[in-house]
C-alpha cells in the first residue's frame, strides 16, 4: 500500500472523521440515517491513520507530495 495521503489531507481526514464520529455518538444509535455520517467518519479515520485512501488508488490521485514516489 503505497502512501497517497498527505500530511494537510490526514489531519483534515482526521479532524473531520472525529467530528462525524463523535456527532453519529451524542444522541445514541437510535437514528439510523445517522449510520452513515459514523461510517463516514470511520472511513475517514481509518485512511488518516492508515495515510492510503482507496478511492485515491481507483482515481490514480495522491495529495502526499513527495518527488521521490518509487518508496
């Protein structure tokens, strides 16, 4: 898995997954729609800490701005 997040995208990944997370927590698990906003939120986390975001791969994009990508 080759890193195609950068340092400014993971922080805002990850600011935006806790803020979504914790918006899905704070009137419980008793709406469903708001399911999604928490699996949004964990999508989001996962590929901060994680620096690789699938959908980047499909698209061939990469916000990690390093000249050297051969590593």
């Amino acid at each position: 898995m080759p890193r195609n997040i950068g340092i400014i995208d993971q922080a805002v990944r990850a600011m935006v997954g806790l803020a979504a997370i914790a918006y899905f927590l704070r009137d419980g698990f008793h709406v469903p729609a708001l399911g999604l906003i928490g699996l949004f939120g964990a999508y989001l986390l996962a590929t901060a800490i994680f620096v690789h975001c699938p959908l980047y791969g499909v698209l061939g994009l990469s916000t990690y701005g390093r000249l050297d990508k051969s590593v």
